[in-house]
C-alpha cells in the first residue's frame, strides 16, 4: 500500500512500515533518509508548478535515446510504455512521445515513491500529447511494480535520468529483479546511465548549490511536517562527497554540532558533531557490472551506447532467452 508524504502542519502517525523504513534507516552507523522523503520535496515542487528538475547530462541522454529506438528499436510496436520514476529526466517525456508516434501505444504508466508525485507525472506524460489511458503507480520499485490489470503488452520500459544509479547496489539489483517479474519475451528495457572511468562530483554554480541544499534540507523539512519531528534545519549544512571505493557521489546534511532530535512515533535521533544524514547517492556504471547485475536477475544486455567522452550511456536490455 501507498502513502503520500504530502506537507501538513499537524502532527500525524506514519503508517507502520514508513516509520519501521525510516526507524531503521535513522538507526544505521552511517544514517539515511529513505529516498521517498526527498521524492516528497520533488512532489511538493512540480504541483507548486516547477518544471521538471535536469541532469548535466539530459541532452546526451535525449539524443542517445532517440538514435536508440530509431537504430536499436526501429520496428518495436509497443502497447504499454512503463517510465520508472519519471521525474528523475524529462527525456522519459521524450522517448514515451516518440514511441507514441509509431501509432501502437495504448498506455503509459508513471511509478514513483511518493504517491501525489506519481500523479503529477502521469498528468504531465498526458498533457505532452500521448492520448490514451496514463496511470499513476506509487510504489518502491525496489520492492514491487503494481501495474494496473492488463497493462498491455508488448511494453518498452524506460528507466532513465540514472535512477539505477540513486540507489546502492542492492538496490540496483533489486530493481533490475521487480522489472524482470513484469516483462515477458518482446518487451525492452530502456536504461539511461552515468558513466564514466572516475568518480566526480560536478562543480555547482552558488545559485544551484543553494537549490540543492534546500531541496535536501526540505527532506527533513517534510518529516517534521509529517510527523512533528524536531530537525531544526539550521543545525546542518549541506555536503557532497565523492565514495570512490564504490562508485558513486553521496550527498549528507551534516550536524554542525551534536544534539538530539525526536521523531514521535519512530525514534529519537543522537548526533554528533560533523555526523551526517545521508540524503541520496549517485552511482557511476561500466559496462561489465551491469551485464553481470542484468544476467543475475535473468536479462541479457543487448546494446550499450555512449557518448565519445564515455559520460553517458543508453543501454537497451531485454528478457534472456
């Protein structure tokens, strides 16, 4: 079942198995915010009319993506197109129109972790021009991916803006595992991936380290709203480190001294100072580990293209025969 996250000014009780997901994240040696709480931001942003957030790499993930179904997909006729977490690229927009055009599709789907998110995205896919029936579908794809009855097939999925890559390998894994349960011989999955030979992060300007930081922040912002928690945002700061030992680029907001917080109905929270809230991760992929993730869970890597730079990859998978 899903819940939304949606801002309120009155204390609430989280449903059991969001406070049991945040309790045990919060508890960890290297604290976490569940990724749902910064969808929540996201949520609350885009019906607040903001346009969709962008990657540094949108524009080689469009193109890449169109030179993909045009070379890779040209005689794919799919009646369902599934767009994992749609909000991460507008290219999902992009893709999902393009395949509109071919005249076959009946239905798209948008899944995302924060229910009214879901909404707000399948409403967008809609208003894009792509007739038919869009259906909202919140959820952690990382557990499950409820398609409505008879979502049609054959179905292109597309999971792109690295949303592989905003989770730990696990996660990834567990991913990959949902999507295969949904797909049968004749359906694609469509990947959009970071790449690249290091790990680094990306030099923001003042203007987007501010949006960044307070889009991270908000994520407590909303477990205060949600729950009358008791993080004072101005107790922590904003940090982007760069985990090379694992790939990936993690983002932390950091207690500027120590002190406790009470989340009511979840747990009291003890930190130091300099101890950190891990807030999200962006891993970096190469092509072996994620042939050898996609023939784990029972799909084959079909096509792996990149830029000339190797920044930006679109990879096209398909059930293993």
């Amino acid at each position: 079942m899903s819940h939304s996250l949606a801002l309120r000014s009155e204390r609430s009780t989280l449903p059991p198995e969001i406070a049991g997901e945040l309790r045990d994240a919060l508890g960890r040696r290297q604290k976490e915010l569940p990724a749902r709480w910064l969808a929540a931001v996201d949520g609350a942003a885009l019906r607040e009319g903001s346009l969709l957030p962008t990657h540094q790499n949108e524009p080689l993930e469009r193109a890449l993506g169109l030179t993909l179904l045009r070379d890779e997909l040209p005689a794919a006729r799919p009646r369902g197109v599934v767009c994992i977490q749609p909000s991460a690229s507008s290219v999902n927009l992009t893709l999902a129109h393009a395949l509109y055009q071919r005249g076959s599709v009946t239905s798209v789907g948008a899944a995302e972790l924060d229910p009214m998110l879901a909404v707000e995205m399948a409403e967008r896919i809609a208003s894009s021009g792509i007739c038919g029936s869009s259906a909202a579908v919140a959820c952690d794809c990382t557990i499950e991916l409820p398609l409505p009855d008879r979502f049609p097939r054959p179905r292109v999925f597309l999971c792109l803006g690295n949303v592989l890559g905003a989770t730990t390998a696990v996660g990834a894994v567990r991913l990959l595992r949902v999507l295969r349960t949904t797909m049968t011989p004749g359906d694609s999955l469509v990947l959009g991936l970071e790449a690249g030979q290091s790990v680094a992060t990306h030099a923001l300007s003042d203007e987007e380290f501010d949006t960044s930081a307070s889009r991270h922040l908000g994520a407590l912002g909303v477990v205060n709203s949600a729950v009358g928690g008791a993080f004072d945002l101005s107790r922590f700061e904003f940090r982007t480190t760069v985990d090379a030992d694992n790939r990936r680029v993690e983002t932390h907001v950091v207690a500027r001294r120590a002190h406790d917080v009470e989340v009511p109905g979840v747990c009291a929270v003890r930190l130091r100072k300099g101890e950190s809230i891990r807030t999200s991760v962006r891993c970096v992929f190469e092509r072996n580990r994620v042939a050898a993730m996609l023939a784990g869970v029972g799909l084959s890597l079909r096509t792996w293209n990149s830029d000339a730079e190797a920044r930006y990859v679109i990879a096209l998978a398909a059930p293993a025969v």
